[in-house]
DNA sequence: CAGTATGTCTAGCACTGCTAGGCTGAGGCC
DNA sequence: GGCCTCAGCCTAGCAGTGCTAGACATACTG
C-alpha cells in the first residue's frame, strides 16, 4: 500500500509536470489564445476533467507556468550578474539577460508579466523566484545606496516597459541595444543638482 | 433622397459613437472581459448583428475605442507639456499626465496599450493621434539633440513599465511619485563618462 | 470474493464571437 | 394611390470556450 500510494503520487507529480510543460509549449508555439483545456488535454493524451484534478483551471496552470518562468529568470539573471560583477558592467548585463529572457520565450513572459494574475508580487505570499529574480536587480546597485529598493524598481519598470512594447510591435524590435545602453546609461548616472 | 440619406448617415454615425462609447464604458466599469458583443449590443439597444454592420468585429471595436483614447491623451500630454514648457519641468509634467491618464482610466489604457493589436505603430499607417501623443515627449528634448527620438522612446517605455506593472498589482500602488520623480531625474541626468 | 475507493471518461451546461436567412417597413416609380 | 424593391434589423443557430455532474471501470482492502 505505500509502495503503490507512492508510485501513484509519483506518476500524478509527473502528470502535473507535464500539463505545465505541455502548456507551455503549446502557449510558445501558438500563443495563449490557442492554449484550451480541450487541445491542452488532447495534448498530454488525457481528458479534460483530468486538469482539474491537478489544477483549479486554466488560470492556475498559467500561474503554475509563470511561476516556473519565474525561477528560470532568477536564475538566469543571477548568472549575469556574477559573470562581471563590477558595478555598472553587472547592471548592464542583468538588462541585456532580462531582455534576451522576454524576447526568447515571449509567451512565457506574457504568463509571467502581462496576463492577468493573482500572484502576489512585493507581498508576503510572493513566490520566492520572484523574489529572488527582483533581488538580481537590488544588488547590481551599491549595498549603502538607500534608494536601491527604487532604483531596481525603475530600472524593472522600464525593462518590462521595452519588453512589452517590442513584444506587441508597439516599438520597432531593432534599436533594442541602444535602447539598453541608453537605459544603463541614464540609471547609473550622476542626476545634475536642482532638477 | 438626399435629404434622407443624409439623415440616416447621420444616424448612423451617431450609431457609431454610441457604440464606441458604451464599450469604453462597460470595459471602464466591469473590464474588458465583461464586454461581449452580447452584453454591449443590449447597452445600446440593438441586436448583435447591427454591431457587425459597424465593425469587423469585437476587435475593431476595441481599436476604436484605443484610437479614440490616443487622441485624448495627445491632448492632455500637450496642455501639460504648455503648461510649464522649461525644459526639465515639461518632462516631468508630460510623464505625470501620461501616469495619471493610465490610473484613472486603466481599460481604456489597456485597450490603447496592453491588449494585442494590429494598430500600426512607427509606421506609415500610424493613427496620427497617436504619432502625437508620441511627439510630445520627443518635444520635451532640446531640438539640437540627435538622439531625441530614442530619449523618447525609452522614456515611453519606463512610464509604460510603470503603469503596466502598477494597474497589474505587480508593484505597489503607493511610491507613485518617487519612481516618477527619480525616472525624470535620471533621464535628464548626464551619464558619468566611460560607462 | 464482495465492497470500497480511486481514477477516468462521456456528455452536457452556460457562455463566447460571429453569421445566415427571413421579416418588415420605408422609398421610389408608374 | 398602389406596387415593387431594397435596406435595415432581428431571430435563431453554429462552432468554439471553460468547466462539471454523473456514469463507468479498474484496482486495492477486508
């Protein structure tokens, strides 16, 4: 019975990974739109009552799928910044990582940063990957600047800015470079007196 | 005939706006998945099918309703830019009235700049309104700058960020001021040489 | 071996955007 | 004035959506 029990819980964990993944995948090949519960299920060879089993809808396997993004981008933008840790270099490099993260996996940014959700961010409940991602930004800035907490707030804001705007052809996708350089530029500067 | 056809094309213009309208008030009242061709044909008192003998579609209505807006925040950009027309303080002028015009009408801001598209921007066929809108932050940058263009796009794109993440609930709602009083100061600021 | 519990599926609900086809009433012509 | 035409509108329905109730089968338990 605890042989079974386990193996049973072991092949339901994996079922759920693959919903996620098979999510996903659909979400990056034809955009969320074409992501249904039937085609989902039809997908991973299982009927749709089955999703329900593991989730309470499709809202919730989205936020699963952006919660999964969100470990994959601390992740990625911790490399970045310990790659060249000097100050503005990392900073410079954690932007380019960001960008690159949105521009690579475009639907599963969306999950994680346009769709609407109920995940909690700059909260109590926020997912630690969330956290951690937004710590990436914290530390590319010098640890007695009191104000980091804004600055990587600014700094974010105005990368998600990019991101969503190329991403939806709201802004041209070349001239993305200058963009960044622009941005890193502007933030590590030294803001003239009396404005 | 020419009389009656005049006032049924006059009828039928009014049909429009009032279509228009009600969808920007429904989405401004409930959000934008309350709005169904259903819900918005009862508001103004027709059948469906006389929605689609306006518009393609629910799409196109949407887009109206965002072309509509671009023009009415060109406007509250420019009277804010007039306002106080010295260089720095028109830019932090321009960028408080775009962060206010996303607050206090957040559908009508998604429709003009969250919700997929085909509205053409950077293009020929741009909506002028909106190549306005645009114009007024490249108009808060000194004529001799050769890189005013760029100063505005990202700036956009900041303020995007800002408003996107806020009306998302994915940064808090309070420190309004601080990240626009910091993000101004930044863009004017003069970037440390050699970064 | 009977009974239970678990897991899965079929079928269906209420909704969505959208459209085909019929009806009605007003306009134009003799 | 009376007939015909046609534009404008509506009812009804299609295919698809997220989600769920209830039947069924399979596998474990006493």
């Amino acid at each position: 019975m605890s042989a079974i029990s386990e193996r049973r819980e072991r092949e339901r964990a994996q079922r759920h990974q693959l919903i996620i993944t098979a999510a996903r995948e659909l979400a990056e090949a034809e955009g969320w739109e074409a992501v249904t519960t039937r085609r989902l299920a039809e997908r991973v060879e299982y009927s749709q009552p089955v999703l329900y089993s593991h989730f309470h809808g499709k809202d919730d396997i989205m936020r699963a799928v952006a919660i999964e993004g969100f470990g994959e981008l601390a992740a990625r933008l911790r490399r970045a910044r310990l790659t060249d840790p000097a100050s503005p270099a990392a900073l410079h490099a954690v932007c380019r990582a960001y960008l690159e993260f949105a521009t690579e996996q475009p639907a599963l940014y969306q999950a994680m940063f346009m769709l609407p959700t109920d995940v909690k961010f700059a909260h109590a409940e926020t997912p630690p990957p969330l956290r951690a991602a937004f710590d990436e930004f914290v530390s590319c800035f010098q640890p007695d600047n009191q104000r980091r907490e804004l600055f990587a707030e600014v700094t974010w804001s105005a990368l998600h800015g990019i991101a969503a705007l190329t991403e939806s052809g709201r802004i041209p996708p070349n001239g993305q470079a200058e963009r960044l350089d622009f941005l890193v530029a502007q933030i590590t500067a030294t803001p003239r007196p009396g404005v």
